[in-house]
C-alpha cells in the first residue's frame, strides 16, 4: 500500500492515478518501473488498474489507462506495456497490441504492449 501512496504523489515513475467520485476513489492505475519479474528488459509498464465493480462498464479503466499512457509519454517513454490473465479485450479497445506469453508456475499472463506515439 505505501508504494501506491508514494507513488501518487510524484511526478516520475512510480505514478498512481486515482479516479474520484466526489472525495470516494473509484479506481487506480499505476506506472512502474517493473512489473514482470520474468521481463526485467522491459519497461515501463502499466499496472494496478482496479475499478470498483459498481462502476465498471462506465469508462473509468479507460480515462486511467489514458491518464498512464499520456504520464508515460510526457516522461519521455516511447513504449509502455503490462500483463493480463483475462482483460486483454479491455486493452485492445485502447489500442494495446499481444505480444505473447509470459509463463508463471501457476498461470500464463497475456503480454501486451502500446507505442506511445
């Protein structure tokens, strides 16, 4: 929890957006510097995204996706990526391109990545 808290309040990677309704948070999205202990070269990636299950279907994954995405791209950041296990349909509609397969113990995640152009 101290990393989202700390990361929200700077202005390099680690970010933390937070999504408000009124003063309640509704959801989160991070940048970091790594996410992907079996991708250590690559970076940075999109992680943490959660929203409220009351308030999914309303756009807030996007608007935080998009606010990663422009932070990435005002830090100098030309490509960004993440890991799934069942959203990658989510991240395609913003633009997210497969680019394969990272293998864990227990499951396989799907590894996108996104030019920031």
């Amino acid at each position: 929890m101290e990393r989202f808290r700390r990361s929200a309040r700077d202005q390099e990677i680690p970010l933390t957006f937070v999504a408000h309704i009124a003063d309640r948070p509704i959801g989160m999205a991070s940048l970091f510097e790594d996410d992907c202990e079996l991708r250590p070269d690559l970076r940075p990636w999109l992680a943490a995204v959660f929203v409220h299950p009351d308030h999914h279907g309303n756009g807030v994954a996007g608007l935080l996706i998009q606010a990663v995405e422009h932070a990435a791209q005002q830090l100098g950041e030309h490509t960004i990526y993440l890991t799934t296990k069942d959203s990658q349909n989510l991240y395609t509609r913003h633009g997210w391109q497969h680019t394969g397969i990272v293998q864990y113990p227990h499951d396989d995640l799907y590894l996108m990545h996104k030019p920031l152009i």
